[in-house]
C-alpha cells in the first residue's frame, strides 16, 4: 500500500507525487462522489472532499489493481480511513490512517493524494465487467462519528480490443495518456500523468507544469 500527497518541493515534478504522508512509492451507501455529515465538520469546506476526476458514476478503468486519486484539503481531521468493497458488499480492503497535521510532512500543493493497493496483499484483482466501490471516510472526531464526512466512488474495469491493446504497447507515456483521455479513461489518464511525472528530473519542471496545466483543462481537474 502507497499513500501520497502532493508535497511542496524544489521542483513541479516532485511536488505532484512526492513525499506527501509517508513518502512516495509507485502509485495507485451513498451515490457515487456523494458526501455526508451530520453534525459539525473538520472541514471548512466540505465539498472540497471528493474523488477526483469528480464523477456521479461509475469510473471505467483498464487496470486489475486500480490506482485512486482524491482530493483533501487542510482539515482539523482525526483519521482517513478507506475501504474498499466488490460488488457483492464484501470487504477487500480496509486501512485506518492517523493524520498529524505536522505542516513539514502533510503540506501540499493541489490536496491530491493517491493510493493503489499493491498486489503483495492478495487483494482479489478487479475482473472485467464488475465494479468496486472505494469509500473514503474522514473522521474528525473519534468519539463522535456523526460528523464523520464520507465519499465514495464506483470503479468499473473494461476491456480494451486488440487494436487498442497494440497502439497502447507501441505508444510513450505521453501519447498513453492521450489515448486514456480520447477514449473516455480520465481516471486512467491521470494516474499515468502521475506516476509520469514523478520520474522528470528537476530541470523539466516547465515541462511538466504545461502537461499538468493541459491535463487540468481537458478533464477539469480542479476546482
């Protein structure tokens, strides 16, 4: 399990996967990108919370082992926690994670973390045609779960045709990205952009910058 968050560093590369909570590795019952809470809120604005790229759907994806991006910003939160579910309810993955809020080791730069759960913990891989749901709870207060703020998101996979599967093999990182994005894969298409970007040297931050910047704009990353 890898959980990162974007960590204001020397160079824009860095800053978008780096460093984050506890240092970079290679990245990934209501409607889908809903939010509740009852009472409270650790979160000045709680609509800032969600999944990202948004969407009251489900995600498609061509991966076993699905890669998440969300977004959190600044919270007075306690804990996040994340469980993800097959399409029967049943439990693949839960992870409780204490947040410190130390400003050195949790700021960030756009608020996006990101988690895949690795394949070393014998999680059943996603099958084609069926769906995963990941919930996301931020917990602000332990003794008090009523204003807990949930999100959660719908991950179906699909399955590419041989042409695709060929262009894809035959293309650069880049030119991936492209195709997940021409072909209605933004959630893919991000998630390669960021284990891209982690791997530019410093001395292509303008470069990286302007991708990110194209990304925002064709997928409305950002609010």
């Amino acid at each position: 399990m890898n959980l990162f968050s974007l960590g204001q560093t020397t160079s824009f590369a860095t800053r978008l996967v780096a460093g984050g909570l506890v240092g970079f590795g290679y990245l990934i019952a209501l409607a889908p990108g809903a939010i509740a809470a009852s009472v409270g809120s650790c979160l000045e604005d709680s609509s800032a919370f969600g999944f990202v790229p948004e969407s009251k759907v489900a995600r498609n994806t061509v991966h076993a082992y699905p890669q998440v991006v969300w977004r959190l910003p600044e919270n007075q939160a306690e804990n996040l926690q994340i469980r993800v579910t097959d399409f029967s309810g049943q439990e693949l993955y839960f992870w409780d994670y204490p947040l410190s809020h130390d400003p050195a080791a949790e700021s960030h730069n756009f608020g996006l973390m990101s988690l895949q759960v690795p394949r070393t913990m014998a999680v059943t891989p996603l099958a084609v045609d069926e769906t995963q749901t990941w919930e996301m709870t931020l917990v602000c207060d332990l003794g008090d779960r009523r204003q807990d703020l949930v999100i959660n998101q719908e991950i179906t996979r699909i399955a590419l045709d041989d042409d695709s599967e060929g262009q894809l093999k035959a293309a650069s990182k880049l030119e991936q990205i492209e195709f997940y994005q021409n072909n209605g894969l933004s959630h893919d298409a991000l998630s390669l952009f960021l284990e891209w970007a982690s791997q530019q040297p410093p001395e292509s931050e303008v470069m990286v910058q302007q991708q990110w910047l194209d990304l925002e704009q064709k997928m409305g990353i950002l609010k």
